[in-house]
C-alpha cells in the first residue's frame, strides 16, 4: 500500500513538472516565433504571423 | 524478489525524466508535421492573397471601387526560395510549440483521469486548440492583411493573450468540468474577451480592398482549423502509444 502510494505521488510529481516545463519551451518558441518585434524576427516570421492570426504589425 | 519492485520509479529530476521526454518526443514529431502541414497549405491558399494585397499595400495597384476598377485576377503565384523557406522554418517553430502546451496538457489529462487519449479524441483536441489560439481571437481581430488599419500593437497582443487564455481555460472547464458550476464559469470566460472588445483602429485607413481582407481571413481560419484538426489527431496517437510503452494505463 505504502509503495502504491510513493510510485504514484512520484509519478505525479514527475508529470507536473514534466508538463509545466514542456508547456514553458512551447510559451517561448510561440512568443519568440508570433509575438517578438525585434526586426529581423518580424521580418523573417512576417507571412506566418499574418497568416497565422497574430497580431503584427 | 519483489522488494526490488518499491524502487522502480525513483524520484527524477525533470532534466533526466522520462515523462518529460515521452511529452517532447509527442510534441516535436506531432508539432513539426502539423508545421509542415501548415506550411504547404498556407504557401498554396493564404500566400497568393498576401502577396496581392501587397501590390495594394506597395502602390502599384491602387484600389478603386469606380467603373473600370482594377483587375481581380493577379499574377502573383511564385516561390520565393528565402522569403517561403522562412515561411516552413517558422511554421514548424510555432506548431512545435503549440504542440509542445497540447501534449503538457494531454499528460495532465492521463495523469488525472480525464478521459483516454488516442488519434480520435485528439480530434477534439484538436478543435479545442483551434479555438483557443485561432477561432476565439478571431472573432475580435480577424487575421489581417498587411496594410490594412489596426490599433495599437501592444494592445492587441495584450488582448490576444487574454483571449487565449480565457478561451483556453473555458474549454478545460468545458470538457473536463463535473457540474453547472465549471459549465457557467466555462461560458462566462468564453464571453469575456468579447463583451471588452478587442483594441479596434480609430479610422479606416487601408489601401486594401476588403474582398480581399475577407478571403485572406477565412482561408487562414480553414487552413488553421485542418492544421489543428492533424496537430490533435497525430499529438493524440503518439501521446497514446508513450502511454502504451511506459505502462501507464489510460482511463476508459
């Protein structure tokens, strides 16, 4: 009962972090790719973010 | 003999995490195709509407709605060897990083017991994501045409963000919720973005003609929602067959 406990919490725990650290690199690479201004990104990711739907410009 | 069995998951720090790379291994693969996807569908739908809408916004067709007006049919098809593969490059940045917060969520989803993930109910995943990150916005700042009027930047990408997450989290509430309570909340935060309002221009200024602004803005919603539509399907067939190698059983 007691390592049904620990293997399942441990297992949460390492899903959680995993998830959170995943969904951060995806954050990024989004607002590196859609968001950022700085003007060679812009330029470079100009088509996608037009036809993408971020805002630009 | 099965006293070796209480050390088979040792606490791991999420660098060395087998869960985290199971989520990465499913994002990347389903990211990068559905980038890939993106990629083809745009440069053959969207692009020849944003390259006509560019000799508007250059000046050398000037749009007039008086007799005798400027011809509809363009010759604007072409591939731009630089300006196209940074197109697919960038594609594949943002699906990947989408796919990278689907499947976070996907290995929440197992972890709780929200339901079992495969190719097709990583469908609705699909549709979800579309909603949230394409469809929502959309209805307050339709994917534009360069050139045409718009208000402040920063304002709508704070607004953009908002939507996102509002819209993100309603779908959740929607889905994984378990009475009238989540369900009104979810409905609530689905409405919120649009009863503010999204930041609109002061006047009209574009040179664009505005048949143009609305093909540019469904073909990219269409394309958007077939893109999400594979993202999901392909996110939810990896994600299940991680979940099949390592052991870990699915809800029904």
């Amino acid at each position: 009962m007691a390592t049904t406990t620990l293997t399942t919490s441990s297992s949460s725990t390492g899903i959680a972090a995993s998830a959170g650290l995943s969904a951060l690199f995806g954050l990024v690479l989004i607002v590196l790719a859609g968001h950022v201004q700085a003007d060679a990104l812009h330029a470079a990711a100009h088509d996608v973010r037009h036809a993408t739907g971020f805002p630009c410009h | 003999m099965p006293r070796h069995m209480t050390c088979a998951t040792p606490p791991a720090s999420p660098a060395t995490d087998p869960m985290l790379s199971r989520i990465l291994t499913s994002a990347v693969i389903a990211g990068f195709a559905a980038g890939l996807l993106a990629a083809v569908l745009q440069l053959v739908f969207v692009q020849p509407v944003l390259l006509h809408a560019e000799l508007y916004e250059s000046g050398q067709l000037i749009h007039s709605s008086a007799e005798g007006g400027v011809s509809a049919q363009q010759d604007v098809v072409g591939f731009d060897p630089l300006r196209d593969g940074l197109s697919v490059l960038f594609s594949g940045v943002v699906y990947v990083g989408y796919a990278l917060i689907l499947v976070a969520v996907m290995a929440v989803a197992t972890d709780r017991g929200w339901g079992r993930i495969d190719a097709r109910t990583g469908i609705l995943w699909g549709i979800a994501g579309f909603v949230t990150v394409q469809f929502a916005p959309a209805l307050g700042l339709p994917p534009e045409l360069p050139g045409v009027a718009a208000a402040d930047l920063q304002q709508r990408q704070i607004w953009w963000g908002g939507t996102v997450l509002a819209t993100g989290l309603a779908c959740g509430l929607l889905a994984f919720g378990r009475n009238w309570m989540a369900w009104a909340s979810a409905i609530v935060l689905f409405a919120l973005p649009h009863l503010i309002g999204a930041p609109q221009p002061e006047v009209y200024t574009g040179p664009t003609p505005p048949e143009l602004a609305g093909e540019f803005a469904t073909r990219a919603l269409g394309v958007g929602l077939a893109v999400w539509i594979s993202l999901g399907a392909l996110a939810g067939a990896l994600w299940q067959r991680e979940m099949r190698e390592a052991g870990i059983p699915q809800a029904a």
